[in-house]
C-alpha cells in the first residue's frame, strides 16, 4: 500500500537510556505536532526493540522496525535475529539491503531475495534499500544498476507480495555525507524505479511507497517529500535528534 512515511533508521548507535529518552520525546512531540495521514517507523538497534514498542504503545502513528534479519528461519546462526522472533515481537517492519550491509557485510542481490521472501512469509513489510556508489553515478550508470538491484531481489514476487514491499533509493554517496540528491535526482530516479516497476507489474507500481535516503534533514525534507514520486524518506543521522526528525516527520 502506498503512504507516506518518514522511517528513521537509528544504525548502532545510544545505549538503552538514550533509546528510551529518544522514544519518548519523539511520542509526545509526534502526536502533538504531526497532522494528516502519514506514519513514521523507528528502526532501532535489536536489543531495544521490544522496550521500544512497548514505550510507544498502541493507537499512535508510529510504528516499530528492525534494521536487518537472517535468511534462515531458524537454526544454528550464531548472531543472528530471525524473522519469525522479529514477528513473535510484534514488529511490523524490517530494513534489508541497507547499503552499509551490501558494503561490509557482502549482501548481495540474491541473498537479498532470500531475506525478502523469510521476511513477507512472516508478515513484516520489508524497507528494501538500493542505490548506486559515487563512482557508478559518475559513470552515468546508476539508472542500469538500481533497476538490476531491484530486479534481482524484488521481480520474483508476485504482484500481491510486491505490494507489501516499501523501496527506499538511497544514493549511497549521500548517505552520512551531507551530500543530499537533489529534489529533481531524487524524483528522476523514484520515477525510474516506479516505470521499472511498471514494467513488470503494469499500475500495481503506483501502489508501492519509495521512500528516498541520504542526508534527509529538517531543511530538506519539504522539497523531497514534494516531489511526485517520493513518498517519504528514510533518514539516518537526523533520526537520532527528536526535534529536527520531528519536524522531518512534519514536512509532507
Ligand atoms: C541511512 O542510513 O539510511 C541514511 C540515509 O543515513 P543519513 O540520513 O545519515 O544519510
């Protein structure tokens, strides 16, 4: 389903009381402050998950997400966190493909379709990420390759199982950089997907929420979220100040 979301993705980053600081000030000054039908998606380390969910409760816009899952369901996996114990806590959401786990854990395409498809089978809406390296945009290749990280993880879906997909483009030369795409690269390359999508799913595309990543902050949001083929964003660093996510969260 297509809706406009600010996810904030918190990465490694505050120990349990700076977790829960966060929380609690994005609650109040969310629910004060931000109108209309939009959600927001806090994806937090895994440890807090469960604290944090139970912190924003029911009956809010806000809504819980982790950062990452194995491909297997169970097992011998040490480290790991599955989808089914993701689900069996309730969270409704889960990043995969973040390009920091493309980078340096080696996620490539096809494992990337494994965690899709654990993910969907136990009812949480993947945040698949994609996006092209500074050297790739350079070289003028970003359209070839984000349609060909899509298509290698995303077109054995069917169209139903598509539509439970949220894509977030996140140029990875913008991501923790400063460096934001502008609005018109942002709407070139959203518009490039959804065509993509088009492509192999005729209107079901118009369903899907492509959110955009990469530097989002409080100044910005309002020119990305304006454009026809954003619906939101997913934001790294500004997540982790409640004032200025807040009013990312504002900016629809
Ligand atoms: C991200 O990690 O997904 C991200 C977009 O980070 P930042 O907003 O800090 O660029």
């Amino acid at each position: 389903m297509r809706e406009k979301i600010a996810a904030g993705n918190w990465k490694m980053n505050k120990t349990l009381d700076e977790a829960n600081t966060l929380a609690s000030e994005l609650k109040g000054m969310i629910a004060d402050e931000v109108k209309g039908d939009s959600i927001v998606i806090l994806c937090t380390p895994f440890p807090y998950l469960l604290t944090i969910k139970n912190l924003i409760g029911s009956g809010t816009r806000i809504k819980i997400g982790a950062q990452n899952c194995s491909e297997h369901e169970a097992g011998a996996y040490t480290g790991e966190v599955s989808a089914p114990m993701l689900k069996s806590l309730g969270i409704p959401y889960v990043i995969l493909g973040h390009s920091e786990r493309r980078q340096y854990f080696g996620e490539d395409g096809k494992l990337l379709a494994k965690k899709v498809d654990v993910a969907l089978k136990h009812e949480l809406t993947p945040i698949f990420c994609c996006g092209e390296p500074l050297e790739v945009r350079e070289a003028n290749g970003h359209e070839t390759l984000v349609k060909k990280q899509v298509e290698e993880s995303l077109f054995h879906l069917d169209a139903t199982a598509l539509q439970k997909v949220v894509i977030a483009y996140e140029p990875v030369w913008a991501i923790g950089t400063g460096k934001t795409a502008t609005a018109q690269q942002a709407q070139d390359m959203h518009a490039v997907i959804r065509k993509h999508l088009a492509s192999m799913y005729g209107d079901v595309a118009n369903n899907i929420s492509i959110l955009y990543g990469g530097s989002v902050n409080a100044a910005n949001a309002k020119e990305l979220f304006a454009c026809a083929d954003v619906d939101g964003g997913l934001v790294g660093g500004a997540s982790l100040k409640s004032r200025e996510f807040t009013e990312i969260a504002k900016s629809f």
